[in-house]
C-alpha cells in the first residue's frame, strides 16, 4: 500500500489515496502504521476518498484506530496532496467530514501549495452538543477536580470536543498526567480533547495539547481553533491570535459576524514510501 507521511505543524498522519479504492479493516491498519517503533510512525491514518458531497471526503484514526470526526491540521494536509499529487487544479476546494464539509483555499508557489487557510465552521458551546455532562448553557471556566488539583475548564466543539484550560508555564506543566485524567473524566461521555494553554498576550498564546486516542501531540488544528474561542470567552483575546504549538505557529481568527473561524497554517510533506506490514 503506498502511502505519503505529512504533517501540519508537527501533527502528522500516514495519507493514503483511496479516490480509486478502499483501505480495508483501517482502524487496525491506523495501529499498526502509527506505530513509531514497528510502523511507519505518526499521529494516526487520514484517507482521501471520493465525496457525493465535495470535491473530496476525508476518514481519519486515531493511533489507537478509533475513527475521529476531522483534523483541522490533517484537512490543510490534504489540500496540499490533492493539488500536489494532480488530483485537481482547484484552489478553493470543499472537502466532506464527520464534522460536515470544510472550504479550503490553498496558497500555491512554484507549482506546490505552501499553506491552506481552512474555514473551520462555528464552534458549538452548548454543553449537550460537545458532549458534556456540565450544567449550564455554556461551559465557561467550570471548575474541575482531577488529581489533586482544580483546573478551570471552557468546553468548545469544533466538530470535535475540547476541554481548555489556562495554565502559567505550559512548558513545564505534568500535560501527560493531567491530559489522560481529563480526557477519561466521567463529564465527557465521548471523551474529550485537552487543550493547555499559556497566555502570552491578547494577540499571542501557547498552547501544548493531549488528543484523546493518541496522547500528546505537537499539534491540533481544531484545538488552536477552540483554545482561541476559549480565549475570548475568558477576555485574554479579542478573537484572532498566533497560535504557539510544539510542532509551530497556527494563524486563528474568529469571524463573530459571520460565527466562523478561519486557520491558516503550513502544511508539508515528509516522504512517501510503501507500508508492507501484516
């Protein structure tokens, strides 16, 4: 099975074309070639198939081969692919999720798409919607007890469900611990992505983040986009920000006339090779 390793500032998936034909049993396959000791190595398996719907659908696992509903850093990865590899001459694309479909618009020098710009839709804040079990109509610095300690929690969906919190020195905190702990929390029934996250100023945060299904990560599109929602929610930020992950910088900005968030970020491809496993 030939395959290309890509990543988006840092979080980085196997991407297999599926446009002319399935992948079969591919939450075992996402284990396996996840694996960074035995398998290819990566944050999980994103594939590019045929949409009834957009220009292309895009199904995607987790390294622990569960099926994730999208990847904000995976979709600007796929945008590069498809213009790269010939699959279209377009440069505003819609691709389909289990999130719903995204518009992409892809940023071409020499022949090769440098960055994407992915709208990423509204971030949903109704609890139920998340999913969570916290009360209220929104989730906005809740506090939650976990190990010993009181974190304050501002619950976004982006198609996906996040739980940010805003912490002094995200460079040293235990994210390994408390991430595993929060996402397992009997408050999110689906689980739930974490996102820690350092003020540096209104136009600038730093964030580190634990991925349910995979651990931590050098970075998440549709974490930056609800760490930026969270922001503003708790007045550190006036709705478009630089984003400071592991992995790089992410460009957010919250659109509230039109209830959107746009993320504008590189994507690259790492190499391309043929995965042989059993």
């Amino acid at each position: 099975m030939k395959f290309t390793k890509m990543h988006g500032a840092g979080n980085d998936y196997v991407y297999v074309d599926c446009t002319k034909g399935e992948v079969a049993n591919p939450n075992e396959l996402s284990k396996k070639i996840s694996d960074r000791r035995f398998g290819v190595g990566s944050d999980g398996l994103v594939l590019i198939c045929k949409s009834s719907v957009a220009d292309f659908r895009m199904r995607m696992f987790n390294a622990d081969g569960s099926e994730a509903q999208m990847c904000g850093n995976a979709t600007r990865c796929i945008g590069k692919y498809v213009f790269d590899k010939g699959l279209t001459t377009k440069t505003e694309l819609t691709l389909e999720t289990l999130a719903g479909v995204k518009r992409l618009s892809l940023f071409v020098d020499s022949g090769k798409v440098r960055k994407v710009t992915v709208d990423m839709g509204a971030p949903e804040l109704r609890p139920a919607k998340i999913p969570t079990l916290f009360a209220g109509e929104r989730v906005v610095a809740a506090p939650l007890e976990v190990g010993g300690k009181v974190f304050s929690i501002t619950c976004v969906s982006m198609g996906n469900p996040h739980a940010v919190t805003f912490v002094e020195d995200v460079k040293s905190f235990d994210v390994h611990h408390f991430g595993k702990l929060i996402e397992n929390h009997a408050l999110f029934p689906e689980k739930v992505n974490v996102e820690f996250v350092e003020p540096l100023s209104a136009t600038e945060l730093r964030m580190r983040v634990w991925e349910r299904g995979s651990g931590e990560t050098w970075a998440c599109g549709t974490g930056a986009c609800a760490t930026l929602v969270a922001a503003t929610l708790n007045n550190l930020s006036h709705g478009k920000a630089t984003i400071h992950l592991l992995g790089g910088d992410l460009e957010v900005e919250w659109d509230k006339n039109a209830n959107l968030i746009y993320m504008t970020g590189e994507a690259e491809t790492v190499f391309e090779g043929e995965f042989c496993g059993n």
